[in-house]
C-alpha cells in the first residue's frame, strides 16, 4: 500500500498560528482517509514557515468494493397479481440488477424490495484530488489573505503544492496552483526546486538535503546552539523560555544562534523590563548567572546556519541597544508623575464602552474588595484591608505611563515596580508600602492555570476582585462567552478566580463573589443596560460551574465521574468543593462504595420511577407494623449515624464522614435483598420511599454517589 504525502507551501506562516493549523490539518486529513475507508497507518506531519505537510503510511491505492442494501418501492406496488410492476423493473433498473434479482424485506412499515448493490471502491487519487482542496481551504486561521480570484482564503499566498502517493503524483489544484513532485528548500540556504522522489522518509530526507529540519530536529538544533554559545561566558546559563522556544522554532527552517552583548549600565532598569524587551519585542534569550542575576548578554536565534562576519550580531546589538534607550528614557519620564497623581488620568482611559472608564472601574473593585475582606476577615485568615485598598486605586495607573504603552505586556507590573521606587504617602511604614506594591505586580495574576498565584493574601483578592468585575459588568450587559467566541478572555479570567481561591484557601463563595461584583454597578449608566438580576445569576452559576469543572478534571486530574459526584453536591464553594473532592479519591477503592454508588443508582431509579407515576412519599419515615426489620434497621442507621455524619460534614471532616458512610453498606444491602419498595399498600409504598429518599439526602451532601462509574473499579 502506498504511502500519502500532501505539502502546501506558502509565503512566511505567522509563527503563533503554525501548530494550530499543523494539527488541524492532521486531523482534517485523518477524519478524510477513515471517512472514505483509506484508513493509513500513522499520520504525521511536517511543519516549518514556509510549509505545512501530512504524511500518511500505507494507506490503500483504492477504496475496498463495498455492498449495500437498498430499499425500493413496497411490495404492493411492486407487484400485481404475481407479476412485477413497473415501479419494480425502475427499482431494477435503478440499482443495476435483473428484477429477478430483487427480494423483499420485512420492514417496521410492512413489506418492501431490497436489492444488494455491490459499489465498486473509487481510486485514493481520485478522492484526494477531489476532496484535499475543500479540506485546505476549511483550516481555520485567526485571520486570511485572498490574493486572486476566484477567491480562495488561506493564511498566506500559496506558492507551491506537493501531492503524492508513492512516487506518483496527485492531480490535485488549489487556487490555481496544480500540486506536482517539486518542493522548495531553505530560502537562503537552497537554490532552486527541490524535487521529491517519493512520500515518506523520502520527503523528510530531500528537505533536510535542502536545510529544512522538521520541529523536533529545529528544537533540538537551537539547545545545542544556545549552549555552545552560552559556554563562552564563564558561569553564565541562558534563561529557559518555553514560549519564545516554541516561537524561534516556528520562525526558523535551519536555525543557529549567535551572542550579544549590552551595555552593563542598562542593567540599572528593572529585569522585567531589560527580558520583556529581549524576549517579546526582539525574540532574544536573556542570560544569567549561577545565582540568576542577569547577565549583559543575549542570545538571538538565526534562520540561517551562522554569522562568520559578525554583521547579524553587530544589527541586533545596535537594535537592542536603541530599544534599551526607549525603556530608559520612559522610565525616567514616568517618574516625574507618581501614581498616586496619574489616579484621575484614569478618567480618560476606557474600560470597556458600556461599562465606563478605568477609574470608575477602580473605584469598583476597592469597594467590592472592601466586601471581600470583610468575608475573609471574619473567617479569622490575617488580612490587611487597608493595603487591598490602596493597592486598588493605584493599580490600574500604570496604563497611563509611557513605559506600558510601548511595552503593554508590562502592565500591573509597571504599577508595582514603580510603586516600589516612588513615595507613595510619607506616613506609610517601609513594609506597608512594599506589600501595596507586590499586590500591584501581581494583580493579573494567574494569566493561565501554568501561571503562578499571586504572592500575597493581599495580592490575591485584589486579583480577584478585579477579575470578578470585569465578568460580572460583561455578564450582566449579556456578553456571555459561547462556543468558541471569548473576546473579553471571561473564562480565563473565571480560571484565574477559582485558581486563586483554591491554592490561597480563601472563603469566598463564588456566587456572593458574583453578587457583590454586580452590586458595584449599582447606580451606574451601565446598570441601565443590564440584564436581569436572576438571568444573571443562573448565567453565572452555570459558568463557575463549568469553570470549576475544568479546574478539578484538567487542572486537578480527578476523573470525571468524581468530578461529577462532587460537583453535583455543590461547586459554590471551591475550597470546599476541592476537600470534598480529594476524599471522595481517597474512598473509592473500598468495595463499600462502590456498592454505595450502585445503590444510590438504584435509589434514585425508584424515586424517578415513583415521581413519573405521581406517587409521593411522605415527609418523613415513621415505623409501621408492616415495616419489615430489614426496613428499621436502615431506619435506625440513618437515625444514630446521620448526625454524625452531618457532624462532621459540618467541620469538613469529610474522610471521617465517608468512613461512617461506608457502614451503611450491610443495612442497604439488606433491605434491598428483602424489601419490595413498590408494594400495592400506598400508605407501606410511600413511607418506604421517604426512607429512601432521606437515605439519599445522607448520601449525597459530600458527592453524588450515584454519579461514579462502578464498571471497572471493582
């Protein structure tokens, strides 16, 4: 069987779009081969600036030969007295056979004809060529290009295509461009076409020939080069960066590496700034020492295989420098104007159009953060309001510094960098002012669930505070995210909430969160555009809901069922829900529960099945002389050992709780071996059923047991 190879080359690829439209493809073209019965062996790919390529191994030269059964007319019409119709002989025709060849079938709308009809498989060229162009021009891209008509989109001009089956090619064409057996190598460093001989390690051989490397070999490359470079400064180490890794990569075919040097005296400048600078505008590696202390070195990765003459890293010196003096003099100018002085500048800057400026915004989140510590005061966690307060007005200042609106990745910390070096107010102690300043850095913290937390308490809630109104002014104007659309980035924001929640413990239940973000608008322009209060709770309650799914199933790594179960018993919570959560991981090997888990299945079938038939059970259950003892022994253990188990719910002793839980076993599996629950005496029938319903109560005020899959756990 022949192997696939499939190469669309184009003008330079945007390097934060390549590994999404790299696995889209793959995965366009897998879902193409099974859903025309060519399934391949593996498929991979094969991506650079200039390229993306999927290589599919052994896949058939043909689709198999497949038979169908297809249903024609009844058989009354088919047939009169004993003899074919012409509704029969069209039938016939239609399908390709001898109307003798027609049977009948027996069908849930009476009897029919049925012919079987043998399809013969079409070519894999064929349902390539045919299909490979809707496939490309249906990868999504955040933004396209169409550069002659008829118009077909892609991200960039294509140039070339390579459509293979072995060594043959594929008559496929693409916005006027026919696919052949020629590619095109490293734009430098190859001169001319490169031809292809055949798909598979043939292609990745001839590219490699041409000084284009796959992903892998690029990454691997660019180590060895920052490390041989490294090695000659005495001591120094370069700074790992995953994210610029992954960028150089994506903007490379043939990379190397080559250092530079800065002037020491722009070591004066914070670091964030000097990496900033280095890393997100100019895509250089910093360097530091043993101790982390950077270094007035650089590294910058080359598209290219060296700099023997040293004119590359000569221009990248003189850029960098020039962008080193932009910084220094935006830092020295914003310091003639404290932040406290920049506060009403705020007036100026526009949150969001309906929801006002950034100063209203400010004095929002002091005072929904004022409500917050109160909460968090009184659940007895140490807590300094005052710096939660100050911090808030002063954190959002930095947006009208020169400094972020060069360097906009540089705000928040900005405002806390230069909060560290400015007075604030002669009366604030050292350390006051110094703990205002670390709430300030770290306010947009988590920016992802990779990200770190804020450092402080202090810090933390005024993260959360200003995260919390942003979601609650977007929510309550109806500027809910759905599907893929999330231009206010709300989820990951709410991320950030229930993150910080959990790893800082705070007690704050996310729906008075909610609430008291949304009462911040009270008396606003914008609350005259909002939505209803109790539309905006249920849309908010459904969002945390879905949010803190995520965090415990792909941040926490509990199963889904678990999350379920726990989730189920309440997400309002998060420390909570997570405490529960980690006990319920530890109880589930014990057979006990699982048995549990099948009977609160089974419980809660009866009472849906009771609930259909419009039976009630009563309000409580109460020993009758029909109880059977099997029934008032469960009664009995949902008595005594309820409260204590409530107890200690109530201290959020859940391990000890689900322990006392896992005795109801015997008693449960008891009264279901003995006891019918839907009996003909309705007063019998409905007391039995209050008792399961109360059963059910106890079970479920930690986790929904009835949510674990038992299969496979035993």
């Amino acid at each position: 069987m022949p192997d696939f190879l499939l190469e669309i080359g184009c003008e330079e690829i945007p390097a934060r779009m390549i590994d999404a439209a790299s696995r889209e493809l793959r995965e366009r073209v897998s879902a193409l081969l099974i859903r025309e019965r060519l399934a391949a062996g593996e498929v991979a790919y094969f991506d650079t600036p200039r390229r993306l390529a999927v290589m599919a191994s052994g896949i058939p030269a043909a689709q198999p030969d497949a038979t169908e059964q297809i249903t024609g007319p009844s058989a009354n019409v088919a047939y009169k007295d004993g003899q074919p119709t012409p509704a029969a002989h069209a039938f016939a025709k239609k399908a390709g056979v001898d109307v003798s060849q027609l049977e009948k079938i027996t069908t849930a709308k009476g009897e029919y004809l049925a012919a079987k009809v043998t399809k013969k498989g079409r070519s894999a060229a064929e349902i390539l060529a045919e299909n490979l162009p809707k496939e490309i021009s249906s990868i999504y891209w955040p933004k396209n290009m169409y550069w002659r008509k008829p118009n077909e989109r892609f991200v960039r001009p294509v140039r070339w295509l390579v459509a293979m089956l072995d060594a043959e090619t594929i008559p496929l064409e693409f916005d006027g461009v026919f696919a052949g057996n020629a590619s095109r190598g490293h734009r430098l460093l190859s001169k001319g076409a490169v031809t292809i001989s055949g798909a598979g390690s043939a292609y990745v051989d001839a590219l490699r020939a041409a000084k284009v490397l796959g992903r892998t070999e690029r990454e691997q490359q660019i180590r060895k080069a920052l490390d041989a470079a490294t090695r000659t400064i005495p001591g120094a180490r370069w700074r790992e960066d995953k994210s610029l890794l992954d960028t150089v990569v994506n903007l490379t075919e043939f990379p190397s590496a080559v250092l530079g040097g800065f002037d020491p005296q722009f070591l004066a400048l914070p670091e964030e700034v000097l990496v900033t600078v280095m890393r997100d505008h100019q895509k250089y590696f910093a360097l530091e020492d043993a101790s982390g202390k950077l270094l007035p070195h650089f590294l910058a990765v080359l598209n290219t295989d060296g700099d023997p003459e040293g004119l590359i890293r000569h221009g990248n010196e003189r850029v960098l420098r020039a962008r080193f003096n932009d910084a220094k003099f935006f830092w020295e100018t914003d310091q003639k104007k404290s932040l406290l002085e920049r506060l009403d500048l705020l007036r100026n800057v526009t949150f969001q159009k309906d929801l006002g400026s950034y100063y209203e915004k400010t004095r929002r989140v002091q005072r929904v953060c004022s409500w917050l510590s109160e909460i968090v005061k009184q659940s007895g966690m140490a807590i300094r309001p005052g710096v939660i307060h100050k911090a808030a007005a002063l954190a959002k200042t930095d947006l009208t510094t020169e400094l972020v609106k060069e360097f906009t990745e540089l705000q928040g910390i900005v405002g806390g960098l230069y909060a560290r070096v400015q007075e604030l107010d002669p009366t604030l102690p050292e350390a006051t002012r110094l703990a205002i300043a670390d709430a300030i850095y770290d306010h947009y913290k988590p920016e992802s669930t990779e990200d770190n937390v804020p450092r402080s308490t202090e810090g933390a809630m005024l993260s959360v505070g200003d995260k919390a109104d942003t979601i609650a002014g977007m929510f309550a104007l109806g500027l809910v995210p759905s599907g893929s659309k999330d231009p206010f980035a709300l989820r990951r924001k709410a991320n950030a909430i229930v993150k910080v929640i959990a790893e800082k413990k705070l007690p704050l239940p996310l729906n008075q969160l909610m609430r008291d973000a949304r009462a911040g608008y009270h008396g606003s322009e914008a609350e005259k555009k909002f939505v209803d209060n109790a539309k905006f709770e249920e849309s908010v309650r459904t969002f945390f809901h879905e949010r803190m799914e995520f965090y415990l199933k792909d941040v926490c790594g509990y199963t889904y069922d678990v999350v379920k179960a726990v989730l189920a018993a309440g997400a309002d919570d998060v420390v909570d829900t997570l405490s529960r959560a980690k006990a319920v991981k530890q109880v589930l090997h014990m057979p006990e529960f699982l048995a549990i888990g099948a009977a609160c299945k089974r419980i809660r079938n009866i009472l849906k099945q009771a609930e259909e038939k419009g039976i009630k059970p009563t309000v409580r259950f109460e020993s009758l002389p029909d109880s059977a003892p099997e029934e008032k022994t469960l009664a009995a253990f949902v008595e005594t050992e309820g409260e204590r188990i409530e107890e200690n719910r109530s201290k959020q002793k859940y391990g000890e709780a689900l322990v006392l839980l896992s005795t109801a076993r015997e008693p449960v599996d008891a009264f279901f071996d003995k006891v019918m629950v839907m009996v003909e005496d309705d007063k019998v029938r409905a007391n039995r059923l209050a008792l399961l319903q109360t059963l059910l109560q106890e079970f479920s005020t930690i986790a929904d047991f009835s949510e674990i899959v038992t299969e496979g756990r035993a």
